[in-house]
C-alpha cells in the first residue's frame, strides 16, 4: 500500500528534457507537425493543456449538428482514409475518430503531455535554445494552512504552486490554433446588463432541446450563429428565432458581407470551395464564377429574404468561411427572422436594437456567437520574444521570433489539414537543416509585398490556389528526410527527467497509471503474462454485468475487484470519466467532487493521480456506494474525505444542496431503476454552473433518455457534450459480447445567468 498516496506521481523538482523540437499543442496541426518531425529522425515533445488530444475536436464546445465546411475529399490526414459510409461533410465524430486514427497511426500519443499547459516559451540567443516551462495546473492556486491538510495520506510535501517542468528545444512550433477563449465586447456586455433571460456563448451550446417554447436571439453573423440558428429553427420547437447582427464596414468605410454558403452544391462547385495547391492554374475568378451559379441554383430566393445591409456583397470566396445550406433554407422559408443591427440596450425580456427601425426584439435567450481572443496576445504573454504580428512570411515564420513555427494561423477557404501538412513538412525541413530560411529583413520584404495584393490583404489567406502553391513550392526540390535512427540533434546536457508514471498494472495494491499507454497493462520489464478472471468476477461477467442483487454480487466480488476489471477486462471507461471530469474540472476556492458509486474508489485514484499538487491539495472527494466491502477498500486507499453507505435510489442523498461543484457516477446507473427522482438529485447536489458526468451504457440509455430530456426542457440542466461510444472491457474474453457506453456531460443551469 506503501504506492498509494494523494500524490501519485513523483516529479523532480527542477525536471527537465530535451528534444529537436517542442510543439505546443496537440490539435490537427500540433499531431501533423509532430508526425513529420517524427519522419525526418527528429526528437519531439507535444505540450497540451488539455486532457484529451484533439484540439477543438477533443470534444467540449462542439455542438450537436456540427459539421465540416469543407468537402471530405479536401479535409484529409495521411494514412487514415475516411471510413466507408462517413457523409461528404462528416460530423464532428467522425473527424474527432479520424484524428484519433491518426494519432495512432503514426505513433503520435507517446510524444504528447497531457494536462501540460505552456506557461512561458524564452529563446537564448547565445546558446539557441528555446526553454518552454509547462506545467499541470487546472484551477486557480489558492494558499492553504498545513494544518487543515494535517490528516491527509501524502508522501510529499504539499505546495501552493505545481511542480513546472522545462523542455529545451532548437525548435518550437506554437500550434494552439486561430481560436482563443470566448470572447464577448465589453460593450456588449453593458448593453446587456438589464436582461433578465439566459445567455450563453456559442461555445455553451450543444443541442435545441431546452430552447423549446422560447424566444431566441442568436447574436452575430459567422460559422456558429448560422448553424446554430439553423439548428434551433429546425429541431428546437422555438416560439421565434432571431439572428441579430451588424452590418461590416471594411476599414475603407467600404460596406461589405460574406456569403452564407450551402454545402449543398454540384460537384463541380464542391471541389472548387477549397483551395488546392496543386491546382495553382485554377483561378479564384473562374472558382467564384462556379459557386456563384451553384448557389443562384440551390438557394434562388435567400438573398432577398435578407435585410438588405446583411446581404453578400461582392465574390462568394472573397470572405470568411461561412457555410450552412440549412440557414439559408430556413430564412428563405420565414422560418428564422434576420434583423441588421447591434444591441442599444436590453430590458428584463427584450433587445434594443440600434438600426434606423429600433426595432425591438422579445427575447427569453441570447445565444452570443461573438467569437473568440485572437492569437496575438496570447503568443505574446507566452513567447519572448513574441511576433509583433500575425502576418508570416509562408503563412508560418515571424522575422521577429527566430526558430519558432506558427502553425494553423490560416483564413479564407482552405482545408486546416492541407494547409497544416505543408507547414509541418517546411518545419520538417528547416528543423533537419534541409531547407534555410532567410534573414529577418528579407522575410519582412515578402510580408510587405505578398500581404497587401492577397485576399483578404493578409498573409494568411489561403484562398487562392496560386498563392498556396507559391507557399508549397519549397517542397518540391528538398531532399528526402534522413533514413538514420533519431538523432540528438539539441547540444544540451539532460539535467533531468520527466517523471512518468508506473506501467505496473492498476491492481488494488498497485498506483493508477495516468498513461493511456498504460492500458495495455504490460509489466516494465515485458508483457505481463495473462492474468486469470475470479471466480467472483467470471460470475458477474457470464451476465453482463447485471445483477438482480448488486450489492451481494459486489459484496463477493470487491476483493478482487480491481485486479479483474483492470488486469483482466481493460476496464476503459474510469479513464474516460477521469478525462471528462478534468475537461469540466471547476474553478473554485474548494473543488468539492461527489463520486456517486464511487466502489473501490478508481475515479477518484485516477483524478488524484493526474492533478498537480496544488490542485490535488485543492480538493476533497466524497463517496456513495452501496456496498460495504467496495466502500471499505477505497477506505484503505485514502483518497475520500468521506464515504457513505447508500443506495443511489433511495432519494433524497444525504448531501447538501448545491454543495458540490461537480459530480460523477461511472457504471452504477446499469442497477438502478430509471427514475427521475435519481437524476434530479445531481442537479439539486450540484451548484449552478457545476456539471455532472455520467457513463450510460449504450444497451441502457434509452431507458433514461426520457428523463434526461425532461430535466432539459425544463432548464435544470443542459447537455453540453456526449462522447463516441466505447467498448467498456476491451480484454473481455466474450469478445462477440461487447458493452459499449459513452460519457454524458451536463451543466447544472444558473437561475441567472452570468459571462
């Protein structure tokens, strides 16, 4: 038991690595730079704050009807071909399942830090070195006296601040993408301050059911306000549907507006959306004539539904992407109201607007599709020195910042994936010493010359196929990537380590690993050999996991618990549930995490395992379960501050409300008679703006569909995210028997909303 402790893990206290290059972040163009890295024999690093890889597709602020802009055939990663029946436009399921393919593919999940956050990337001119300082810190770092922490089970010392890690680097490449934290205009904000109703950001939403009945404004014209509009006009059984937004004034003064384009078009028009460098002879004039007479075929009336401020001026490729066949159907049908105009003020239940008309729109909910914190400031709280713009010489390197790539900093009509595989094989090739840059005066001569005549007047518009291929041309003539094994190429002493978890299985007398490598399960020094079911555990598995008696069933099984759920069956879903939660973790003075079902205490080990020692200092777990024998050994582990006997049934918990800030139940809900009653109990145990994580089975969710539904409809909760369906027990030896589940988030509603 001596490897058990609140602390987990053991981290150095100045620990250190190196590599050729680190990449901070692990979306679509972190994963594709690390992938090329990798095949030109470079050492990488990938740095993500989050729990999960993916970057926007990891899941969180993807809503329901998410789509691609763009057709598949242009939206591609190596090696990983769409599956057979994937739609032309695929969901964001089907990308979120791509990227993971390709993070497999190519090897890619051993080089990324999860829950490793950025915090300062300095480059030392005199050794060329960058030193990116990260660390794992989730939550606001509140002080604490040792004293209240006395009773803690910890084998370290506790500490305000988490450990921070260091990894120098010849190289770095900033891959956090275009997109920052919602952003709403402080002006906006004031005007809003008499609203009485809700308001959300576009990133808040997910699905239309809790819109029905209502009143609602969508706030802004772009890629989310006019599928969400779209989505609440056709499935949310709304009393009205209104997008409000301004008219756009180019900096001339000049009026202008971008087309809201229809993934509904001819093939022909569909292959011309997106740029393609290999097609560098195809103008954008001949490109717009084509979608220009695809849409006066499939959307004739949209425009003059339109209020005439709002309608598209000038070429249908010449702006942003925005792009929903179902917005345009539904204005073009009465069903969404279009009002040119921004926000005077608002009363308790209606918005001012500020156009020649005053109109005035009643409204119940704001949906706020105001977009997102640019880059800039953010790469210049992080880098020293930091790009005084975002305008790159090859849409990627900054004349002021040398040996860093700025990766995915891409607009117009351009597949990321295209653009992002160029980039990383000219980051490959400079990183190799097989392509030179030039100096910081003659990339500034290029920015000067290209930006001002492109499209959009930016370097890092994409949409002209003669500009992508002069951007890609470099790559024709370099040299193949070097064969040999991975080199040291970074002259820089290993002054430490970074400590990694234990590959010993997670068992009830061994840590959690908090590697998803770990599960495999295999020992440190080779494959374990396989480990035997018991007898308790083949009786529970013959049925599928069901049991008239759970609490006998567990009763008998709890000493062997872990070690066959585990060791035996992969048991997967506590790894999705710790992922979920720490992708929800809240920002509170104290995190109080409820484990509804807690057993033997794996969510709580593994949370515990993942946070850094100023979060796990921050936060008390408290456990129900319903068995005895399962509630003694998450006793014996001593990550609960406390534990109870109870049935989830007997309503109500004996548990405060609005004393927790999340809560989470993982499998308990397959025993438990769907009721209402039970659901209702999160929602009043956790405060306004908390969540709840549940695992449903799929073979059972239907049977608690319904009352999930009704606690939306009547805005107690929202669904904010679900994940892909999973086999829950990969080792199975029943493998024509596969249970699969998927994790459910909700956010507890505010009685009044906030920013």
């Amino acid at each position: 038991m001596a490897g058990w402790s609140r602390c987990g893990r053991a981290m150095a206290a100045a620990a250190r690595e190196s590599a050729d290059v680190c990449v901070i972040g692990s979306g679509i163009s972190g994963l594709t730079a690390a992938k090329e890295l990798k095949k030109a024999g470079l050492s990488v690093v990938v740095l993500e704050k989050a729990s999960r890889l993916g970057g926007i597709w990891a899941g969180r602020g993807t809503y329901e009807c998410l789509r691609l802009q763009q057709h598949k055939r242009a939206f591609g990663l190596e090696g990983c071909p769409w599956p057979e029946g994937a739609g032309a436009y695929p969901t964001a399921s089907e990308v979120r399942a791509l990227v993971n393919e390709f993070a497999d593919v190519h090897g890619l999940r051993d080089l990324v830090r999860l829950r490793s956050p950025a915090t300062a990337a300095r480059y030392d001119p005199e050794r060329g070195v960058w030193a990116t300082t990260y660390g794992a810190s989730r939550t606001p770092t509140i002080e604490e006296p040792a004293s209240s922490r006395a009773a803690r089970p910890v084998t370290a010392p506790q500490v305000a601040e988490p450990a921070e890690r260091v990894c120098e680097s010849r190289f770095v490449a900033f891959a956090g993408g275009a997109l920052g934290e919602p952003s709403v205009p402080d002006s906006l904000k004031a005007a809003l301050e008499g609203f009485e109703g809700s308001t959300t950001h576009s990133t808040g939403y997910y699905r239309p059911l809790g819109y029905a009945g209502r009143r609602v404004v969508v706030v802004g014209f772009g890629a989310s306000s006019v599928e969400i509009a779209a989505d609440l006009a056709y499935r949310g059984d709304c009393a009205s549907v209104t997008l409000l937004a301004p008219p756009r004034v180019a900096a001339d003064g000049t009026p202008y507006e971008d087309w809201c384009l229809s993934r509904d078009l001819d093939d022909r028009a569909a292959r011309f959306f997106c740029a393609d460098p290999r097609e560098p002879q195809v103008s954008v004039a001949a490109r717009n004539a084509a979608v220009r007479a695809a849409m006066a075929t499939r959307h004739p009336r949209v425009a003059e539904a339109l209020p005439a401020a709002l309608r598209p001026k000038g070429e249908p490729l010449d702006g942003r992407i925005v792009v929903s066949e179902a917005f345009n159907d539904a204005v073009a049908q009465g069903r969404i109201r279009v009002v040119a105009g921004g926000v005077a003020r608002a009363t308790a239940a209606s918005i001012l607007v500020d156009n020649e008309a005053r109109d005035e729109l009643e409204a119940d909910d704001l949906i706020l599709c105001t977009g997102y914190a640019p880059p800039l400031p953010r790469l210049r709280l992080l880098a020293e020195p930091a790009p005084n713009s975002t305008e790159l010489y090859q849409t990627m390197w900054s004349p002021d910042v040398p040996n860093a790539a700025f990766l995915g900093l891409g607009y117009g009509f351009v597949a990321i994936t295209q653009l992002v595989d160029v980039q990383a094989r000219l980051l490959a090739a400079v990183a190799s010493d097989r392509l030179a840059l030039p100096t910081p005066d003659e990339m500034r001569d290029w920015i000067a010359s290209r930006g001002p005549t492109n499209l959009l007047a930016t370097t890092q518009c994409l949409t002209d196929n003669a500009y992508f291929a002069e951007i890609a041309a470099p790559l024709a003539d370099l040299p193949p990537p070097p064969l040999a094994a991975p080199r040291d190429r970074l002259v820089v002493p290993v002054l430490g380590t970074r400590a990694r978890a234990s590959s010993r299985a997670f068992s009830s007398s061994s840590a959690p690993n908090d590697d998803d490598a770990a599960r495999e399960f295999k020992d440190e020094e080779g494959p374990a050999a396989a480990a035997a079911m018991s007898a308790a555990g083949d009786e529970i598995t013959g049925t599928d996991f069901k049991s008239d008696d759970p609490c006998a069933t567990y009763s008998k099984w709890a000493a062997t618990y872990d070690d066959d759920s585990f060791d035996v069956l992969k048991f997967d879903s506590p790894y999705a549930c710790r992922d979920h939660v720490l992708a929800y973790w809240p920002r509170a003075d104290r995190v109080q995490i409820l484990d509804v079902g807690c057993g033997t205490g794996a969510i709580a080990r593994l949370l515990s395992d993942a946070l850094d020692d100023a979060a796990r200092a921050n936060v008390d777990f408290h456990g129900l379960d319903l068995t005895p024998e399962m509630l003694a050994v998450a006793k014996r582990h001593g990550y609960y501050d406390t534990l109870r006997q109870w049935s989830v049934s007997d309503t109500p918990w004996p548990v405060d409300d609005d004393s927790k800030d999340l809560a989470a139940c993982n499998g308990v809900l397959i025993y438990v008679a769907p009721d209402p009653a039970v659901l209702a109990e999160f929602v009043r145990v956790v405060k306004p703006a908390g969540h709840v994580v549940l695992m449903f089975r799929d073979d059972n969710v239907a049977d608690w569909q319904p009352h999930i539904d009704a606690l939306e409809r009547d805005r107690k909760w929202k669904l904010v995210e679900v994940s892909d369906s999973r086999d829950n027990f990969p080792g199975s030896p029943a493998a024509d028997a596969r249970i699969t589940y998927r994790i459910y988030v909700f956010e507890v509603l505010l009685e009044r909303p906030t920013f």
